[in-house]
C-alpha cells in the first residue's frame, strides 16, 4: 500500500488499473455483480434500521402520547395524586382492557378495549375513516359510538352505524381505526377498539380483572426543567413498586429491540452473502491471475516486481469496492420509501431517506474487510509466478497464497470484521456463535476437499477414460477441487439450514400447536362466576375439555434482598419474567405436565409463609437456586417467599402455565380470578357466542385465530427471509461459477490436448460429470451434516421447538441445487468443449 | 572496462538430493561491454539456464553472478526488479507481448518501469524505424508472427538497456523474417553500443557474433 502514496507510482498504478478494468470488465463481473448484490442488502438492511430509530427517536412524544406516562394496572391512581399531575400541565386518563365485542348473528372477537377522555392523545392524533369519527366517541347520546380497527371490520362484516354488543351494551360502529399515535399492537396485529371514557363508566365494573390497565399521560406546562418534573413525577408514585413510570423514547423500545433483533439476523447473513461473495472474489482474482499467468510474468521480465502488480490488480478491486457501494448505499438510502410501503399502516410509522455519510463509510469499511480478507491470499499468488516460464513455455496454475504472513494477517482482519459487527449488535454471544460456525464450516469444506483427494489416491484403479480424467483433474498438484469443494459446500449448507429451520418452524405452527392447544382461551373471569360458567358450558357440550386456574397479579421486587434491576439484565432471555406485572397461580399438587427437576414440592398446609415453584428455564437465565429469597409486590404489599422448586415448562400447547406458582394455603388469603381453556368436539364459535350471551362480562381468545395471526406475521416473516436466502444463493451460484472459470483456461488447454490425443467429446463430458458427482457426492455428506446440527440447535435451543427431520424436503434441495450447479458449471465451460487448435499452436 | 556479465563459478541443479538434475556445472564466462555473443548447444544443454540467469529470473544454486559489476546472487526480488529494469532487454522466442496492449502501450511498457512517463513518441519512433509505423494501436492478435517479434524488439530496446538477452528470437519465423528480425537487433545493439548475448541453434546467425561460447551436458566447452 505504501507504493499508493508515491505520486508517480499511483499514477502508474491508476492508469494501468484503468486501462485493465476498461478492457477486461468482463472477466470482472463476478466481482462486481457478487460485491454490488451483497453491499446492497448491507445497505437495505443498515438504512432501513437507521431511519426506524430516528422515526422512533423523533417521534418520541406521540409514541408516548405525552411527555411523560404513568401505568398504576390495575386500580387508578388516587385523585389527590391525579391533583399533583395538573400541577404540572394537562393530564389525560385511558384505561385498557381485554373484552369481547360481538355483532349479532356473528361469533365474538376478543378485543383490546381503550377507554380515553377527551383530551387523548396530548400528541399527535388519532386517524380515524371517516375523518371527524374519532370526535363522535365524545357526542353524548342514548347509543354510544365505538372505533374499531379494521380487523374487527372484516371479522364482524361490520359497516359505519352497525350496533355491537359491549359487555352486554350497545354500541354503534362510528368509523375505522386506522392508526393512534402510541404504538399499540393489538391495533396492528389484532383487534382493537376505542371508547370514550364517559361510556366505560356506563360498564360499572368493580373489577375489570387483572387485565385491566390504568394509564395516565401528562404534557408538561413548563418545556424548561424536564428532568425536574420528571423526577418530581417519580418521587410521587414511588410509594409503589408496581406503578410503572415511561418517558419518550422508552415507548419504542420494545418497537426497537425487535428491530435490532431482526436487523441483527439480516446483518448476519449480509455478511454471509459478503462472505460468499468473497469467495468468489477470490476465485475470480485466482482466475484472473491465472488467466494473466503470462502478462504478470512479462511484466516481472521486464522489471515490475510482484508488489506492484499485487497493488495494481488491489487497485482495481479498490475501485470495484467504491463504485458498487456507492451505488448499493445511494440504492439503500431510498428503501425506506420502499418499507414504508410493506410496513403495517396502523403502525402510522412514516420513514423517511436520510443520507449519511457515515453511513456510507459503515457499509465501505466492511466491504473492504471482505475484500481485504479474500484478495489477499489471490493477489499474493502472483509473487508464485515464475517469469523464467517466459523461456520454457510452461506456465503453471497458481494457487491461493497462505503464507505465514498472510494468515496472520487474514486473522488480524477476520477478528477486526468480527468484532466490528459483535459491537454494533445487543446479541454479542450469538454473533460471535455464528461467525465461528461460519469460518469454521469453511474449515471443514476445506478439509474434505484434502480428504478427498487422499482417498481418491488410494483408490486408483480406473480403465476407464472418462474416470481417468475425473480422477487425474481432482488428484492434480495445485488441484482446484479445495476452492470448489469449500464454494459448493458453503451454498449447500446455507440453503440446507435455512430451509431445515423455515420448515420445522412452518410445521411446529401448522401442524403440532393446534393439535395440542386448546379452543379457547378464557381470561380475567370472576372468581364468583367461574362455577356458574363452568356448569353452563358442560350443559353446552358435557364431553368439553375444561380446565381453570386460579389467578393473582404480582410484581417481581427482589432476588435475596438485591433489587431484581440490579440482578438481570434488560438483555436476559428470561427477563420478561421479571419485567412488569406478572400472573401467578397457585395449586396443591405438581401438575403432571410440569415435571419437577430441582427440588421438592412442598407440604400441604403452612398459611403463613409463601413457598415458590419457578420455571425451571427462567430459573437458571436469572440465576436462582433453591432455598433462594425472592419478594414479589402483591396487592401492593411486599411479600417474601422461599424458592422450593424448578418445573419444567412447556408454553408450546397454550395450555394454562405460569412462570410463577405458589403455594395455595398462603394464597386462599388473596384476590384472585381465574383463567381457564376450553377444547371441545363442537365449534368453539358456537360455544363463545352462547357464553357471551349469558356472561357478557366473559372475555375469550379463540387460538386458532391467534395462530392464523402467528401464521401471518410468519408468513411475512418467511417470505422476507426467503427472498434474502434467495439472494445469498443467487450469490453461492456466482460463485460456483467463479470456481469453475478458475478452471476454464487449464481444462480448455488440457482439453485442447485430449482433443489432439483423439479423446471424443462425450468422453470429456463424462469425465466432467463424474468429477462434479465425485466432489457433490462427498460434500453432500458434510454439509448434511453441518446443516442438520445447526438447524437442530437453533430450533431446539433458540426457537425452543422440537427439531424433525424432513427427507423429502432434503432429497429435493439435494437433487435441485445439484442439477442447477452441474448445469451452470456446464454452461461456464462451454467454451472447453470445443476448443480451437489455432491458438496453441501460436501460442496464444 | 568492466564485463557485462561475469559469471563466476555458477551452478544450477533443480529437484533436491538424489533427485537433483544438475543443469549448470561451476561455469565461469563473461560477457564484455558492447560484446555480441551467442551461446550455442544441444537441447537441455542449459543454454536457456544461463541467460534466465543473468536475467535474475533464476537463482544459482551456487557461485556469484555480476551484472555490470553488481553481484545480484542472494538480491531479493524488488532489487532484482530494479537490476532488470535499469540493465536489461529481454527477447523470447514466444515474442510474448501483453494481448490486451496495442504495439504502443506494449513498448511503452518498459518505460513505464522505468518510472518514464508520457513517452508514446518515443515507443511510436522506435516501432516506425522497425517499420510498424502502421501497426501503432493494433493489439497482438491482429500481427502477423514478423510483427509481433519486432514489437516485442522494440519492448527490449525503448529502455537503451546496457544488455539484451535473447533466447532463440528467430526460432519461430521463417527464414526471411529472421534473416531482416537479426539485422534489427544487430544494427541497433552496434548503435546503441549494447551487449548482446543471443541463444540460437542457427549457425547462420551464431557465426554473425562477436564470439560463440558453447555448452554441453551444463559445461562450457
């Protein structure tokens, strides 16, 4: 590089890279199409994360609906404290709750229900269809008016001035819900409808169940001295544990963490594709010197050494690099005009193109990492190149350089790659994961191609013409089955892992959860109730399958006295268990489907001391042990009991399981409710419908509808993965090329010779096919392999689902990527089929 | 004065131990300033050794090697670079020309080593004295075999190298094309008072040089 930095030298370099890439951009196009393709999804990817989070940074205050947000759950908050909020500037109340809203003639939607006041929201606004709808919730009449989301419109067939059924009173359908300002996901993904608060109180419920949830926003008066009133807000509901404060900016944080976690994957198999992408960068460089075996050596013979020639063709590769990722991240710099359009409307989230220029510099420096790790171990094959074979006319293929110098180097730059995205992502562990199993799979190609070569010497033991030449082209010194082998191996196990995972996800949703799970799923149902429901249903269906379980609400405080915050991180698999309000139950048996592994259950009796049974899972995420301490607020009261056990948990069937049980004689003392499921022969939307008309206070989720919303958002889901796969093996492919133009010039020379020889052209064809079978048929086993421990650890241990192998679907990937790459291989060589006498015969 | 070349007690083997071939046994030979000579032998003799050698494109397994009084044995291969570019003209049997380069810019080439810059004239000077004033921006393959050789003459020559080194440069044309390709080089290594050290297997064109140095089975004879 230091030659770069002398003037005349540069321009040297400059005008020879010119000249080389104006007349040779042919041989470059694997460079470029495979750099340009892989920059470009790093762009999409970086751009599209980049103007979410300053969407959610600038937006902040709507995402809140106020400069400040207060959850008390459960109860409201008390007046006198409602009192201090004025003080301070506007305040405006919504409750929220989970309920059934029903048309006649229709089965009921579980709906998320908003009551709000008329000053919601204290930013932005409501959209509604018709414009003005959102202001008639407030118009006092006989007949309240509803807003409903659109999911609710096409489950109901509902139309403007419908009636509804609301916990038994009528409500009319006075417009369309398109987006609120705070992000609710019920509003995207579900069902969700908005009241006004005047007829909530017309419901007269003592208790909406612990699903029920108070909020309170307040805009501040005074703009100046924020952080004074926010602490001041602090200071007057720290007198309980379970009032949840938020500020602008934490609203979208769940918002952003999911965008993280899904940039995070779509970053990791950029810089799979960029990897891919590297090697063929390498080939092609490999093939490119290769090709210019006599060129580089005339140059030497002349008085170029071979640092010049390396930085001449870096140079070129240089400019390769600045053109494809200025053009990629100008490209990704206007996609979020294009995820604008693919992302939920309700979201109301509107993204706009912001051009930085360290933006660019993100997605340059990588590339460059890349092209420095893949080009280096090419480019300094030219030092290999003898010009003394100037005077033998004979010129010997080069093969990749790994000198001691090199590696370290290449290890230097990998750790820099590595550890520049590790420290752009939350999920460290996993990054570093993938990236050893990545550069270790290469490892492994690597290996099997030596291994192959070791056994096909011991096996020598061929008459046959067409097996010779098999053999001898995969046996040969400086053989370049290595560099096919590790690029067909790399796209086999990528392809096989993605499609083993995607496929054991799709099955788990569509065949093994709605066989387990139940009909229905009831919640927050009163406690003097729960019998009457109970009777009233088995008089519906006497052979229905129910099955209800008390229920408290409670906080988590502390872990052996130590604050729970101090304990676990936000980043914490099972943090969600500790976050927030947390149901609890109790019972005086094990159930049979939670297997005790740590521990024993306790004795019947003691209602005076809280024994805890913890999710085995979460347990040992948050550190617990046995006999360890934990105080949970409940009802506002700190109350500390002793871990007795670790269950093991399986949520996959939906069926009813807490994170948290205690035990019953202490919680006989609590106010609970229940949950309950129903599984049942007849159709659950007649059972629901009969339910809510007799208890119109009964709320229900119906699973399969859920999971037909799981099945949705997965759909999307795949359909985007898909199509990035889609891309990384688009690129595999380029480069299955590239390790085939690697060959073309030896296999067009040595088949210029069979030709001379008298070898047929059906020969050589099927001496090429048995060399592709050969190297296919050996990594077929490795990247199975490979393919099916990853996928198998990721379903098992990150997905937590049960891994099942799919022969059909393996046998098909097998046999289809094997013929698209045999035929594209076939179509790369086309020229070696038929080589021209002419040219070596001068040389040429 | 100086010898161009001296070679002192040089030896070349390939292969290593029992296997080795030894291509040069301990020879000892000079070229002088301005002398022509042709080293003449049977094939695999080592003719082509010696001048790959003195070229520094080889490296003697033994014994020094001296380039205008620089001993280039042991330099590593930036400094042998410099010694080529600053010393030597290389001709190939092969002519070896760059197929993506037109006549000019494959001259000029050597130049451009040289750190000399936006001298296209004096390629196009050098190429219309070969009488290639027509052929400027064709590329090889557009040249007939004659052509081609000349250009890559004029490639050895455009840097006024002190030495030429040219392995069997007529070996691949006909009789006419040699006889008129020879006179070239011939004529411009006087003027230019160059040495010029020629490996050929014609007699015609070994009688012409200053003085003949034969080898046989890696000795001089």
């Amino acid at each position: 590089m230091a030659r770069l930095f002398n003037f005349n030298q540069f321009k040297l370099i400059n005008k020879y890279a010119l000249r080389d890439f104006s007349r040779s951009y042919k041989k470059l196009w694997v460079i470029t199409s495979t750099l340009f393709v892989s920059l470009l999804l790093l762009s999409l990817t970086f751009s599209v994360k980049e103007a979410l989070n300053s969407e959610i940074e600038n937006n902040s205050k709507e995402l809140l609906g106020g400069d400040f947000q207060v959850t008390s759950g459960i109860d409201p908050l008390p007046d006198e404290i409602i009192d201090q909020f004025k003080a301070l500037g506007e305040v405006s109340s919504t409750i929220e709750f989970a309920t059934m809203l029903s048309k006649e003639g229709e089965s009921p939607v579980f709906t998320e229900l908003r009551a709000v006041d008329n000053r919601y929201p204290l930013y932005g606004a409501i959209e509604t269809r018709p414009q003005i709808a959102s202001e008639r919730i407030f118009v006092r009449s006989e007949k309240p008016s509803v807003l409903i989301n659109e999911s609710i419109q096409k489950l109901l067939k509902l139309n403007l001035g419908d009636d509804v059924v609301i916990m038994g009173q009528q409500f009319e359908v006075a417009g369309l819900v398109s987006s609120v300002p705070d992000l609710v996901e019920s509003a995207v993904f579900g069902e969700f409808a908005i009241i006004s608060m005047e007829s909530y109180e017309k419901f007269g419920l003592n208790s909406g169940g612990s699903f029920l949830d108070h909020e309170y926003r307040i805009k501040f008066n005074n703009s100046n001295q924020v952080e004074e009133q926010e602490e001041f807000l602090r200071s007057i509901v720290a007198y309980d544990d379970s009032i949840e404060t938020l500020l602008p900016g934490e609203s979208g944080q769940s918002l952003s963490r999911v965008i993280d976690n899904f940039s995070n994957f779509l970053n990791l198999v950029s810089v799979s594709a960029m990897v891919i992408a590297g090697i063929g960068i390498s080939n092609t460089l490999l093939s490119f010197v290769n090709q210019n075996n006599t060129s580089v050596a005339v140059k030497k013979s002349i008085g170029f050494s071979s640092s010049f020639i390396q930085t001449m063709y870096f140079y070129e590769i240089l400019l390769i690099l600045i053109l494809t990722s200025v053009i990629a991240y100008l490209i990704g710099v206007f996609s979020p005009l294009l995820a604008n359009e693919l992302l939920p409307k309700t979201l109301g989230i509107d993204l706009k193109p912001t051009f930085s220029f360290l933006g660019f510099l993100n997605i340059f420096f990588i590339g460059l990492l890349v092209v420095l790790i893949f080009s280096i171990p090419s480019l300094y094959s030219i030092s290999e190149i003898k010009a003394g074979a100037l005077f033998r006319n004979t010129f010997n293929p080069v093969s990749l350089n790994f000198s001691l110098k090199n590696i370290l180097l290449l290890i230097v730059l990998i750790v820099v790659l590595v550890a520049y995205f590790v420290f752009q992502t939350e999920q460290k562990f996993y990054t570093v994961l993938y990236f050893v199993a990545f550069f270790v799979t290469i490892f492994i190609f690597y290996g099997v191609s030596k291994l192959l070569i070791l056994l096909m010497k011991n096996v020598y033991k061929f008459s046959n013409n067409s097996y010779r030449i098999a053999y001898r082209n995969i046996v040969a010194k400086k053989s370049l089955a290595p560099i096919m082998t590790i690029s067909l191996g790399i796209g086999l196990t990528l392809l096989l892992t993605l499609s083993f995972v995607a496929n054991n996800l799709k099955k788990e949703i569509s065949d093994s959860i709605p066989s387990m799970a139940p009909d229905l799923f009831f919640v927050g149902i009163d406690r003097d109730i729960q019998s009457n429901l109970e009777s009233f249903i088995k008089g519906v269906d006497p052979n229905v399958e129910l099955e209800f379980s008390p229920m408290a609400s409670a906080s988590f405080i502390s872990l052996n006295g130590i604050p729970i915050e101090e304990v676990v991180s936000e980043s914490n698999r099972s943090a969600w268990v500790v976050e927030g309000d947390r149901r609890i139950s109790w019972s005086e048996k094990p159930k049979p489907d939670n297997p005790i592994i740590e521990g024993e259950w306790w004795e019947l009796g003691n209602e005076n001391e809280m024994f805890i049974s913890m999710d085995s899972r979460a347990a040992y995420d948050l550190g617990m042990k046995i006999n360890d301490k934990i105080t949970l607020n409940i009802l506002g009261r700190d109350v500390t009991g002793v871990v007795k056990n670790f269950r093991e948990v399986d949520y996959r069937d939906i069926s009813i399981n807490f994170a948290i049980i205690i035990n019953k004689a202490f919680a006989n003392k609590l106010p609970y409710e229940y949950v309950g499921t129903l599984k049942s022969e007849l159709s659950s939307s007649d059972i629901l419908a009969k339910v809510v008309e007799k208890f119109p206070n009964v709320s229900a989720i119906k699973i399969d509808r859920i999971l037909s919303q799981v099945s949705d958002v997965l759909n999307k889901v795949f359909i985007a993965v898909t199509a990035i796969s889609l891309i990384v093996i688009v690129i595999g492919l380029i480069v299955i090329v590239s390790a085939v133009l690697v060959q073309t010039t030896f296999r067009r020379y040595n088949n210029l010779i069979y030709k001379i020889l008298g070898v047929d052209f059906p020969t050589i064809l099927k001496a090429m096919t048995m060399e592709f079978a050969v190297i296919y048929g050996t990594l077929i086993f490795f990247a199975l392999t490979v393919a099916v421990i990853s996928s198998y650890l990721v379903v098992e241990n990150t997905l937590q689902l049960s891994w099942q192998f799919d022969l059909g679907l393996t046998l098909w990937i097998l046999v289809s990527t094997a013929l698209v790459s045999f035929i594209l291989i076939l179509l790369a060589n086309r020229s070696i089929f038929s080589p021209k006498v002419y040219p070596l015969i001068r040389n040429e | 004065m100086s010898a161009a070349i001296q070679f002192n007690n040089v030896s070349l083997s390939y292969g290593i131990k029992d296997d080795a071939v030894e291509v040069l046994k301990a020879i000892n030979f000079s070229v002088e300033s301005e002398e022509v000579i042709s080293i003449v032998g049977p094939s695999g003799s080592g003719k082509t050794s010696i001048i790959m050698l003195a070229s520094g494109l080889e490296t003697a397994t033994k014994g020094s090697i001296k380039i205008n009084s620089q001993e280039i044995v042991g330099l590593k291969e930036n400094e042998l670079s410099e010694v080529r570019r600053k010393n030597i003209g290389i001709v190939f049997q092969s002519f070896y020309l760059i197929p993506n380069l037109t006549a000019v810019e494959n001259v000029s080439l050597s130049l451009e080593a040289n750190q000399q810059f936006n001298l296209e004239k004096d390629a196009e000077n050098l190429l219309d004295e070969f009488g290639l004033s027509h052929r400027f921006h064709h590329l090889p393959s557009e040249l007939s075999g004659g052509e081609q050789q000349r250009v890559a003459i004029a490639r050895a020559l455009i840097n006024k190298p002190k030495i030429i080194l040219a392995d069997e440069p007529t070996g691949n044309l006909d009789s006419a094309n040699s006889d008129s390709m020879m006179d070239l080089l011939f004529d411009y290594t006087k003027k230019s008072q160059t040495s010029l050290v020629i490996v050929t297997h014609d007699n015609s064109i070994a009688n012409r040089c200053d003085r003949i140095v034969e080898i046989r089975d890696g000795e001089i004879v």
